[in-house]
C-alpha cells in the first residue's frame, strides 16, 4: 500500500465538466425528470453545450456517480436520465461519515432531533393504512425494518423518509457487522420490546407529548448501549488479531441475508479502509489479489467497485501498480446528491421548513454550548465572517444561507450541518430584493449570532426559531 496517485484531471477541465453537468441536470429538472429519456448522443450533446469530448465525458461521469443519468450503448442510446435510487443515496452519505469518523455523540443527537420530530408529525397524521404497518415493525423491529423508517413513513414527511434511513445506517456503520455483543440477553430483550411497541402505540393514539417523550428515552438507551459496543470492540483488537477479509466476508453473509454479495464486499472493503486509517491515495491491492483475499468472483468484486466508486471510497486505477485506490469521499458531492435527490422527488417547500427548522434549532443551540471552546475558534470565525459578508453589497444576495451553515458548523455536529447545507440549498424562497429587507435581515442574523457566541443557547434558540417563522411567509410552493 504505498502507491500514490500522480495525475489527475486538470482543474479547469474538472470545473468545465461540473459546469456542463449542472446544466445538464437544470435541463433534467425543467423537463420535469423524464426518466428513461435520451438526452442525445455523445456528439450531440458536445455541440448542445458547446464543450469538448473530454469535458462532456467527464461531467457525464458525474452524472453516472448521482445516478442522474447514465450512457446506453447501441441503437436508440446516449445520454439516458435516470430514476435516483434512493438507498443509493443514503449509502454514499452514511460512506462519507465513515470517512469522516462521526462519533457516537453526533449521531444521536441529530438522531433524537430527527426522530422526534417523525414522531410527533406521526402522531399528528398517521392513516389507517400506516397504523398495522407500524404496530407490525414495532412487534418485530430488525435491522433492515428498523421502527424509525416505520415511523418516517408514517410522519408522511418525504425528506425524513429520507434522512432518518441515512441514519440508520450510520449508526450501523458505527456498530458495525451484528456478534455476541449485539445479544441483549432475555430481559433486555423483552424491556427494549415493550419500549418499542409504547412507542407505536402512543403514536396511533395521537399523543404528541408520550410519542417524544418516549422516543428520546429509547434513543438515550440505544446511545448508550452503542458505546458500550464500541468500547468492547475496541478492548477486543487490541489483543485479538483482525480477521482476514474473506472471515470477515463470511461473518457478515450469516447475519445480514437480506444485502446482495457485492454490496457486503463494498462494505468489508470500506471498514477495511476505515481500519487502517482511511489512507487516501494508497493501493489497496490489484483485482486478482482482492479477489484472492475476499474469496469471490470478478463479476462481484467489478460491481462491489462500481458501489465504492459511486460511494467516493475508492477507485480501480489502471497501469503499472495500480488497482483499488483510496479515495476521499467529498462533502460537497454528499450534499448535491442529497439535495438533488430532494429536486427529483419533488418535495414540497413546506416539508423541506418543517425538518430545516428542526436541524436549525438544535444546531444553534449546540453551537452557543460550544461556542467558547477553544477547539471552535475556526468556526466562530466563519459566523463573523459570514455576518460580514451580508454587509457586502456585492455578495449580499447570496450570502443569506451562510450565516445558517456558519452556525451548524459552531455546532460541532458534521450531520447537523450536512443537513443544514442541504436544506438551506433546497428551501424555495422567495425573498425581497430591495436593501431595506437584506438590511433587517443581516441584523437580525447579528442578532442570532450575538446569543450564539456569547453561549446563550436559549437567546439563540428563541431567536432563531422567530428568524425562521418569519423566513416561512417567504416559502414558494415547491423545489
């Protein structure tokens, strides 16, 4: 593993590309996502879009990694939109916080944040058609029908049907592969069974408070419980040696059935990666030695790559030393794949407010507790410099989401501020463009900031959520 990538595509043709495949996608979306339809062919599109061949064929590439469009060879071929897979999406997210080693922490509080929320809007709307569903799932919660999807569902919110899968498996990654310390034994077992069917039962009777307040007890144990996980695991590899990918393989093909061989390969590889520190740029192998090692075909070890790449955890790199490379899954894809998948399902602008205001109220919240922490220096200049850009005529019109992300970055919590990023991106609004409103509205924002940095998390917090309120009059009505 000591092999490093040289060349790499020259930085204005990259630019070029991620230009084209914006436009690209503009044109996907003004024409309503007709997916299955030919764009054009390879040539048609370089003189579409006035571009050259290289360029074209590298932001089709990026529009193969978001599954927006694809090639198809042959007769009636080209470029071909697609329909975003929706799995395939929270995949890449919960392979970014991998990469990223999100901790424990993080995860239930953007967890908790979600949850309830799915909660209390379930109990509020949930239909008759949802309440077998979700007594059936509480009666029987496993890995793949976990209760909180149920619960998304039945919130009848798309963008939490969205997120709070993505969680769930960040949390998996976090336990990793299910063994004996997954065993709650009998009267765990039975006290986390009850706890889950009050939870459905307190949403099909309609009571918001009982609903929150006993999905947050859960959540609470469940974090707890996770730790301890992880802190056995991690006494565990410090006197047992790692098992070898194809042990590994194995483990995880008795306790996970319902995944397909090469989406467990691409797992097995990503905690490989993981456990040796993510060391973006080296070779972990060529194809015949991965496939030695895991002990599959070449047909699965192709298309578990083809996951890993559309992931941004690695790469095949082609020529004298090459094989699977290391990548580092980057934040900014993470986020238009998210936020392009919320334009392709069509959200409505008021679910889109709903779980925005949500993530931005415990995100400033977290951001004043931590705001005097010297580990947070960076990110308190980011809100200063954020304020200040509002006060910048020039970049005034597109600076009012900054503050927001400036603010869950304070936070300290990387999945609050994903989401953050994603929603301020998403959000329709229809603001005013005249200087007395972008004026009251950087004063306010100074406001905000004021509470958060001097650590006044309920000053903050009140503050924020009138913000919001007031930025909901402004909602247009869809993406």
């Amino acid at each position: 593993m000591t092999v490093r990538e040289e060349a790499a595509p020259a930085e204005p043709r990259r630019k070029l590309a991620e230009q084209v495949a914006r436009r690209i996608e503009d044109d996907i979306i003004d024409r309503g996502w007709p997916v299955g339809e030919a764009l054009g062919a390879e040539a048609e599109l370089i003189e579409r879009y006035g571009v050259s061949r290289a360029a074209i064929r590298e932001a089709i590439s990026i529009l193969e990694y978001k599954q927006v469009a694809a090639m198809r060879r042959g007769r009636g071929g080209g470029l071909v939109v697609r329909a975003p897979a929706g799995a395939a999406v929270a995949e890449s997210v919960a392979a970014f916080f991998h990469f990223a080693d999100v901790s424990v922490d993080e995860l239930y509080e953007a967890r908790i944040t979600l949850e309830v929320l799915a909660a209390q809007l379930a109990a509020r709307r949930i239909g008759e058609g949802d309440i077998a569903h979700l007594r059936d799932v509480a009666a029987t919660d496993t890995v793949a029908r976990p209760l909180s999807v149920a619960i998304a569902r039945a919130s009848a919110n798309p963008v939490l049907s969205i997120f709070i899968p993505t969680l769930t498996r960040v949390t998996g990654v976090l336990a990793g592969p299910p063994a004996d310390d997954y065993d709650l034994g009998e009267s765990s077992s039975a006290e986390r069974s009850r706890a889950l069917r009050a939870i459905a039962e307190a949403i099909v009777s309609g009571d918001e408070v009982k609903a929150e307040r006993r999905v947050r007890s859960h959540l609470q144990g469940e974090r707890t419980w996770l730790l301890g996980v992880r802190e056995a695991r991690t006494a565990g590899r410090a006197v047992a040696p790692p098992l070898s990918l194809a042990e590994q393989l194995a483990e995880a093909g008795a306790d996970s059935a319902s995944a397909k061989l090469p989406e467990k390969v691409a797992l097995i590889v990503r905690q490989e990666i993981h456990r040796l520190g993510w060391p973006t740029g080296d070779v972990l192998g060529n194809e015949p030695t991965l496939c030695e090692e895991l002990g599959v075909s070449r047909a699965v070890f192709r298309e578990a790559v083809r996951i890993l790449e559309h992931n941004g955890v690695a790469r095949m790199r082609q020529g004298p030393g090459g094989g699977l490379m290391v990548l580092a899954p980057d934040p900014a894809r993470v986020v238009e794949a998210l936020a392009l998948y919320l334009r392709y399902l069509k959200v409505k602008s008021t679910d889109l407010f709903e779980v925005r205001t949500a993530v931005e109220l415990k995100a400033v919240e977290l951001a004043a507790a931590r705001a005097a922490e010297p580990a947070a220096a960076e990110q308190r200049q980011e809100v200063v410099a954020a304020l200040r850009h509002e006060r910048v005529a020039e970049v005034r019109h597109r600076a009012h989401a900054d503050l927001h992300v400036a603010l869950s970055r304070l936070s300290g919590n990387r999945l609050l501020t994903l989401f953050t990023a994603v929603l301020a991106a998403t959000t329709p609004l229809r603001l005013p463009g005249n200087d007395e409103y972008r004026e009251r509205s950087a004063a306010i924002h100074e406001q905000i900031a004021d509470a958060a940095l001097t650590g006044d998390a309920s000053l903050a917090r009140h503050r924020m959520a009138r913000h919001l309120d007031a930025l909901s009059g402004w909602l247009r009505d869809s993406l």
